[in-house]
C-alpha cells in the first residue's frame, strides 16, 4: 500500500494544477446539488419492531386524522386571577385558523383547564407529520394568541420540535485550530494550507450529503455529526502528512520525493486511522435503529471525503507552496539545515519508560476512579425540559409543569385497536380502567373512536414527567397490565413512550456494539503491526477511555457537576444514541493516535533500533504532532459546547474529553509505558498467523527498502528520477 499511495502522491504533486482543478470542480458540482436538491432535515424518530412504533403505524393507517403532529398552547392568566371561555376563545380561534390545522380544543369543553382556573390547554392537531410541516406553518402557529392582552400565552408541542442549525460558534474551534497549526509549523503556508484542505474536504463532504437528504431522511443532528467529524479529521489528517512531508524537506530530500514519501508512509497510516473511523460509523447499522444508521453513514462518508483530500488534493497544494511550508529559518540551505534537535517528545519518552510502573498505576487507576459515575448513566430522548432557557418549547414545557404539574409534558396514548366496534369499545373502557389503576397515572381521558369505531385512543396523563424513572415504571406497568385485554390489541405510544423504547433498544444494543468494535481493533492492529499484545494493549487502553468519558459527561450533564459552567440549565439522562455514537467515533480517533505513534515505534524497530529505543523514538518524532492533533480536535469538538442544543452541547464535549483522555493519558502516556514493560515481546506474533496475515506495510518498509540512495524509480510517466 505504501509504494501505491508513494506514486500517487508523487502524481498528484506533479499534476498539481490538473488535481486542484478536479477538486474545484466537483466542490462546484456538489455546491450547486446541494442547492438545488437539498431536502428539509426533521427530528423524527422511527424505531422498527417496537410497540410505540407499531402503535404509530396502525394510527396512520386506521386514525389517519389523529396521526398527525400535535401542538399545545399554553394559556395563563395573571396571578390572582382566573381564565374563562371569553378569554381564551380568540387564542383557540387562531390556531384553528394555522394552515393544516385539523383542529383546536377548547378548554373548557375538553376539561383541561386547572383546578384553581388560571391555567388552560389548548390541544392542536395537524394533518402532517412534523416533518412535513412548513416553517410557514410553524410561524403562524406560534403567532395564534400573541396578541391577546393581559394573558400569558406560550406555544410548544411536537410541532416546535426545532431543527438544529450550524451557528458561529463552532468558528471559535476552528480559529484555535488554526492558531494550534501556525505554532505548530512556524508557517502560516503551511497552517493556512492544511486548514484550506481540511475546509475543502469538508465542504465537498457536506455538499454532497445536502444533495443526498431529498432522497434520505436525515435528522438534524446528522449533518452537525457530519460536520464535527469531517472538520477535524480532516485537519488531523493534513497534519500529520504535511508534518511527514516538512521532515523529508528537512532532511535534504527533493520535494516531489519528500511528497511522495509523506503520502507512501503518514498517508497509509491515515488510510488505515480513516478507515477504522468509517467501519465504527458504518457499523452502527448493525443496531437496526434508522436515524443512527443516518448519522453514523453521513459522518462516514465526510471522513472518507476527508482521506481522499488529503492524500490527493494535498501533495497538490504542497506543489504549490514548495519550500514555504518551513518556517523562514529552515528555508535555505536544504540538507545543511540537518535533522530538528530533540524536543520534549524525546525528553517525556525517557521519562515515560524509565517510570513506566508509576505511569501505569497512577493512569489506570485515574481513569478508573473517573469512570464511576457511569453507573448511574441514564439514556432518554431529550425533551422541553431541557431546551435552552426562554426559548418557546422551554417555556411553554415549565409553564405545562407550574400549572398541571410535569405529568403533562409527557402524555402517553393508548391505541386500541379491535375487529369491530363493539370488540373496540369493550376493550377501550376495560384499558382505561386497567391503566387508571396504576402506579404512577395521574388521569385517563375517555375514548376517542376513529370513524368506523374500530381504533381508539386513550390518552394517559402520569404523575411525573417524560424523563422521569417513575414515568419508564409507569409505562412498563401499563404494558404489562394491558397485554391481557380481551377482544383487541392495546399499544403504549406517544414520543415519551417511543423514547423510552428507543433508550431500551440501544441499550440492549450497546454492548453487543462495543464488542463488535474492540474486536474489530483488535484484528484490525494485528493486521497492521504484526502483533499480538500491540492490540490487545489498545483495546484495554480504548476502553478506559470510553470509560472515563462516559463518567465526566455523566458527572456534569446528568449529575450536575459544574454544569453551570457550560450552560446546562437542567442536568438530566443523557441522550439515548450518545453512548453508542461515542464508542463508535471515539474508536476512530483513538485508533488515529494508535496508529501514528506505534506505527513510527514499529518503523524504527524494523529498521534495526532496539525495543526501548524505537519506542522513545516513536514518541519523540510524533508527540509534537499528536499534540497538535489532539488539540485541534478538542477545539472544532469544543465549538459546538456553545450551541444552545443540548444534544449538541453533549456531543461536542463528550468528543472533545474523549480525545484529551485517549491522546494525552491513554496513547502518550500509557501506551508507551507498556510498550517499554513489554520490550520485544510487544512485536510476537505466532509463525502461522505470520503466514496467513496480508502484510499492509503502512510503516513503509518496502517502500525504504526499495527507495535506497542511488536507485532510480520509474514514475507514471515513464520517466526515471533520481532518488
């Protein structure tokens, strides 16, 4: 693989202008798709097989009417005072009047005003699903009752369900990635050029995927995902290449050579880091969930966008910017300027596997110790409840709760659905009585017959809110005592039912996803370095990372730990899927730090340097790197901390921990230290897997052996060049 990816590179440098041409053009052809075909994004959650999900269905096909999204319209009057039917009249005329309305309650004729009458309800049902409702609609949804005087008037439901949208903060991490980059290089050609490339791949990557969501349905949080992933390995992914390439030049050799050399070693290991990141994400699609089949898929496919910008569109840009990429110092005199001193990378080495003991005592038990408050981790799709403060479902959902208590934000439906109507309304009474009878409901409304009375709807108030334990018991119970009405089939749905039968499905799937994944790290190193204990050591290593994280995230999103200081205004369960997109993401990215620092050990090893020295060695010429690396991508993870969306707010802080855990605990610090306690053992591998194992060379071996001084290589052309 080394000898394609050396040709390729040395191509691409030499194509220069032809390459950067290809890639305009199709960011054009991607640019122009995306505008034309883009499809709208929705927070819908479909869930095969569960009984929230069959209980949706049979209302689309039976109760079309009811199947629809729902909206609800808070109504409070001044302290002191009460509401009456004058009063909140012109509000429930108005939203009868919102485009695709099918209907407004009143009230008082459907009994959902308080006991101390200041507050009301008002239900709203659409014809469409929230998907397909408009921005237009939406609008003219939260308009009904603004202008009525002297009441309190908040929108919120289903309906105003918000789509998550790209802001300017993430901007914040990619103006410290950019300044990680100039510190690092010295050179603002060479930080400027490794972001643009970053920032092409990127924008080819989301291009293409807005060209893709008229036909697919793609949550709103996809893209963000998309994005996150596609901007920092893309970054990381020109870092390390570029970093290859300016320690060629530095050491005397010709530039479209050192090109080809950076992409023949760093780009295999960057094939091999991207690879590993699209099979974790891909690979959610075992666990049967579509919207994290999406997700996982969309944030593939910019990774893989961003591995082939880098091994392509790079070496391109590198032709262009010749010598520039040194810092001013280093760019006269070519060979004379000699190797780089030793820095610190060296200098921790040392440290490192002199007091390896220590190192892997304090580390392991660190990490263990931040792993506890994983056990108390809670999984939920995320409600009102913890929108940010003073937006409109946030205040509609505390408003719901001061006046009705929290129960009402997480209505349940009952769907009853018998042979004919007699068989339905027997069934129906006997559900109600059934559910009003147990633990944990708060009321059960009466029935509600479609038009030929064979489905029925019960709408179940609980005690607690959507979230809440008491809830999950509650609707556990309700299914339990149901399952044995005669004459029908009665369905929990409703989304804090779909919710919890989300939570419950992923995790049951999460830890048959873990094992799938540390198995995988562990055949795909062996493959990679030849080596037994190698992956063994990185799959422990990856699980206390995923350990560690797990436990911040739980301490501060859930448990309320310093949650003030990243604007959490409710701590409460985690969002059901992020569990499962950590391990998945995380194992990506710690396979990227994996493999750049014990590839260069396994480098130097087979290139004759002993066990210790080759890991010091390894250490030292990519700690620098994977520094930056790891910063970098802390920082375009850290952006999206800002954004209001909890889900979003989570997902970049538990990615941005991750990495800071597995780079600088995990791969700098522990990995080397057993690396130096194993010795030469690290690198055994029994004489018949030797055999049967494909031989990938990421490291470049047979690419150093057959690029000695003196030989001459043809290239694509057919001429010969001096090496």
């Amino acid at each position: 693989m080394a000898s394609l990816l050396y040709r390729l590179g040395r191509s691409s440098f030499r194509r220069r202008g032809r390459v950067v041409a290809v890639w305009l053009l199709l960011l054009a052809v991607l640019g122009g798709a995306a505008a034309t075909l883009m499809g709208p994004t929705s927070d819908k959650f479909t869930m095969p097989g569960t009984e929230s999900q069959r209980a949706l269905d049979s209302l689309q096909k039976e109760f079309p009417e009811a199947s629809g999204t729902t909206g609800t319209i808070v109504i409070a009057a001044p302290e002191g005072a009460k509401l009456d039917p004058e009063s909140v009249a012109p509000v429930v005329r108005e939203a009868n009047a919102v485009p695709g309305v099918l209907g407004a309650m009143d009230p008082f004729k459907a009994g959902s005003v308080s006991r101390d009458g200041r507050y009301a309800l008002v239900q709203v049902q659409f014809e469409e699903t929230v998907d397909k409702v408009t921005d237009e609609q939406k609008d003219a949804y939260e308009d009904a009752g603004s202008g009525v005087d002297g009441l309190r008037v908040e929108h919120g439901g289903e309906v105003l369900s918000a789509e998550v949208e790209v802001g300017s903060t993430e901007a914040i991490g990619v103006l410290i990635a950019a300044a990680v980059l100039v510190i690092t290089f010295g050179s603002l050609v060479a930080a400027g050029m490794t972001l643009l490339n970053a920032l092409v791949g990127v924008g080819a990557g989301m291009a293409g995927l807005f060209a893709l969501s008229s036909v697919i349905d793609l949550t709103s949080t996809a893209p963000i995902l998309a994005l996150m992933l596609g901007l920092a390995v893309g970054i990381d992914y020109s870092l390390f290449i570029t970093s290859r390439y300016r320690q060629y030049l530095t050491d005397g050799t010709e530039a479209e050579e050192a090109a080809g050399r950076a992409v023949g070693t760093a780009g295999s290991a960057v094939v091999f880091a991207g690879a590993t990141v699209v099979i974790a994400l891909a690979g959610l699609s075992v666990v049967n969930i579509p919207f994290l089949t999406v997700m996982g898929l969309a944030a593939a496919g910019t990774v893989a966008v961003a591995v082939l910008v880098a091994l392509t569109l790079l070496p391109a840009l590198l032709g262009f910017a010749g010598l520039r990429v040194l810092p001013r110092k280093r760019r006269d005199g070519g060979a004379e300027n000699g190797p780089a001193r030793e820095g610190f990378g060296f200098r921790w080495g040392r440290i490192v596997t002199k007091l390896r003991i220590p190192v892997l005592l304090l580390g392991m038990l660190g990490l263990s110790a931040l792993t506890v408050p994983a056990s108390d981790m809670r999984l939920a799709l995320p409600d009102a409840g913890t929108a940010a403060e003073g937006s409109p479902t946030r205040e509609a959902y505390d408003l719901t709760a001061e006046g009705f208590g929290p129960g009402f934000n997480g209505r349940l439906i009952a769907v009853v659905s018998g042979d004919d109507a007699a068989a339905t309304g027997s069934a129906a009474q006997q559900a109600a009585k059934l559910i009003q009878g147990t633990d944990g409901v708060l009321a059960v409304t009466p029935p509600q017959l479609n038009a030929d009375k064979t489905t029925a709807l019960l709408t179940v108030i609980p005690e607690t809110g959507p979230t809440d334990p008491k809830t999950e018991r509650a609707v556990q119970e309700i299914r339990d005592r149901v399952g044995g009405v005669e004459g029908a089939e009665v369905a929990l749905s409703g989304a804090t039912a779909v919710g919890i039968d989300v939570s419950e499905k992923i995790e049951e799937a999460m830890l048959v996803y873990l094992l799938l994944v540390v198995g995988l790290s562990v055949l795909l190193l062996m493959l990679v370095f030849r080596s037994v204990l190698v992956p063994v050591k990185a799959a422990l290593g990856f699980l206390l990372t995923i350990g560690a994280t797990f436990g911040i995230t739980v301490a501060i999103f859930q448990q309320g730990h310093l949650a003030e200081w990243l604007g959490v205004d409710t701590p409460g369960p985690l969002v059901s899927f992020l569990p499962i997109l950590l391990i998945g993401i995380l194992f990506g990215l710690a396979m990227d730090y994996e493999v750049f620092l014990v590839s260069r050990m396994r480098e130097d090893f087979v290139h004759g340097a002993e066990a210790q020295q080759a890991t010091v060695g390894g250490l030292g010429h990519n700690a620098r790197v994977v520094t930056a690396a790891a910063l970098i991508m802390t920082a375009v993870f850290g952006g999206f901390v800002f954004m209001p969306d909890p889900i979003i707010k989570s997902m970049g802080f538990a990615l941005g921990v991750g990495v800071l855990v597995d780079a600088f605990i995990v791969r700098m610090a522990l990995v080397p230290a057993t690396m130096s306690l194993l010795g030469r053992a690290a690198w055994w591998l029994p004489r018949w897997a030797d055999r049967i194992l494909p031989d990938l060379d990421i490291e470049g071996e047979k690419l150093q052996r057959k690029l000695v001084p003196g030989q001459r290589e043809s290239d694509d052309t057919g001429r010969t060049v001096r090496v």
